[in-house]
C-alpha cells in the first residue's frame, strides 16, 4: 500500500451566484497578480488554485486563466446537465462546458442538493458524463446538521460518496474525481468544522476511496492521489489548521473566494 502524500494542495472559489463577467475579471486577474507576485512573499508552488464562477463568465475566466504560468489553475462550471443535449431548458451540457475552455465542473454542491433536490443518482449520472467528457469531477458530499446531531455524518457521506462514484466502473475514471467535504451546517455559516471532526470525515472518505479502487481492480493505495477538500466557511484565519491535516488537500471556499485578499490568504495556509 502507498502511504507517501503527494498530492498538491487544491484552493478552490466556488462564486456561486455572484459577479458579472467584468466583476469576475476584476477578481481573477486580482488573485491571479496576487499568486505572480512571489516578492510579496507568496510561493506559487503551494497549490493549485480553481475558479468556478457563473456559467456567463465560464469562457472568459478560462480565457484569461489559459496563459496562467504561476500555478495550475482550474476553471469550471458549477453544475451540469447528465444528457448531452436536447430539451433541458436552462441547463448546461459537458461539451458546452469544455467548450468554454473549462477542464472541470463542480456536482453535488449542498446547495444542488438541498435547495433544487438534485438526487443521488441524479448527481451519479452527472459525474459519469463529466468524467467521460473528460472533466475533472469535483463531488461535493456532506450531512446536515441534525444527520450530524443524529450519528449518522458517515452514512450520509458514504451514501452520497458511494453514488456518486457508482458509474465509475474503471480505476482510471476515479482519478478523475476530486472530493469536497462541505458539511452543510458549516456553509455559509461562519460555523466550520473543526480541523479533528473535518479530519475523522476526510479519512474515512479516503478509506471509502481505497476500497472503490480495490472494486475496480486497483490498488487500495491509489487513494493516497486523489484530493478531498475541505469546505464551509473556510477563511484566511482557520485555513491554515484545516490544511495541516493528514487528509484534507484543500479548500472548496465560497464566500471567501469573492475577496481576493481573502482567497490568497487561504492560499497561503497550504505553506
Ligand atoms: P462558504 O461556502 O465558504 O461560504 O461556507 C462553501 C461552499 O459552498 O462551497
């Protein structure tokens, strides 16, 4: 079994339903100076970072993004449709996303879930389009506060995490999967989890991730690669002790993402 961490430390901006194309620029040119400015005492090989604004501005941050040599950056939607096209108003397909010039896309994000009862196996079907159009998945998983309340934090994300993964059925598509652990009671809240309970989460969902490998005829040890983020209410100042933990590889941030102070100060927890 591996047990070396190689993996590089994710720092991703959720913008949710917040800038115009201009306001996006604004904020991605800020944050994307802020990592170039190394001077200022910012080391661009910490992390990668992503961006994952509104579907208006998705082919103009992309733009902006793709000559980007500090860092890898991601640039990606914040949901999708499972079909690849037809009579889905309002939605967006894969190859429209791709065409934006986006590597990757966000599925299951809690607010998916719980404000649009998006379902399990619907978001099941969107990550096996994602993945076979070759984006990079970002599923987001995490329990309500009274599933917390009630014991039941594990099975909620087992469940969420095993459905989304269901039609994965190759070793080689789960690598394509990054994992965000957002409690839901921590979104938006100002309420995080602390780094212990975000940690208990982090690796038993990489102990779940092992024996999906093992399923699909990998080694266990293939879950020491993949990244699970952290999400809910992640900011400059509770960054960093997120971060040290064995299992949490990066940061899914929302509001904090808006802010470029804010974001590459969370991007400089990861040092
Ligand atoms: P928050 O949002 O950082 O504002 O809590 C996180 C998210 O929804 O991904």
């Amino acid at each position: 079994m591996t047990t070396s961490n190689n993996r590089i430390p994710l720092i991703a901006g959720n913008w949710k339903m917040n800038t115009t194309p201009e306001e996006g620029h604004a904020l991605a040119t800020a944050i994307l100076d802020g990592i170039s400015a190394k001077d200022v005492g910012f080391s661009a090989s910490r992390c990668d970072i992503g961006f994952y604004p509104p579907a208006t501005s998705l082919a103009f941050i992309a733009g902006l993004c793709a000559e980007f040599e500090g860092c890898k950056v991601y640039v990606g939607a914040q949901n999708m449709h499972a079909e690849e096209s037809g009579a889905f108003t309002g939605e967006l397909s894969s190859a429209m996303v791709l065409a934006c010039g986006s590597d990757s896309v966000l599925l299951g994000h809690s607010e998916r879930r719980h404000i649009f009862n998006e379902t399990d196996t619907e978001i099941g079907a969107k990550m096996k389009t994602a993945v076979e159009a070759g984006l990079t998945a970002v599923l987001c998983v995490g329990e309500k506060i009274e599933e917390r309340d009630a014991g039941n934090t594990m099975e909620v994300v087992n469940r969420q995490l095993e459905a989304g993964i269901e039609g994965l059925t190759e070793a080689a598509q789960l690598e394509k999967v990054i994992v965000a652990y957002e409690p839901v009671w921590a979104i938006g809240t100002g309420r995080t989890a602390t780094p212990e309970q975000a940690q208990e989460v982090h690796g038993a969902i990489r102990e779940q991730l092992g024996a999906a490998f093992e399923k699909r005829g990998a080694e266990v040890g293939a879950r020491e690669d993949i990244r699970i983020l952290y999400g809910g209410s992640v900011k400059p100042d509770n960054a960093s002790e997120l971060l040290s933990q064995t299992d949490i590889d990066g940061a899914l941030v929302g509001g904090a993402s808006l802010d470029a102070a804010s974001f590459l100060g969370i991007c400089e927890g990861c040092g």
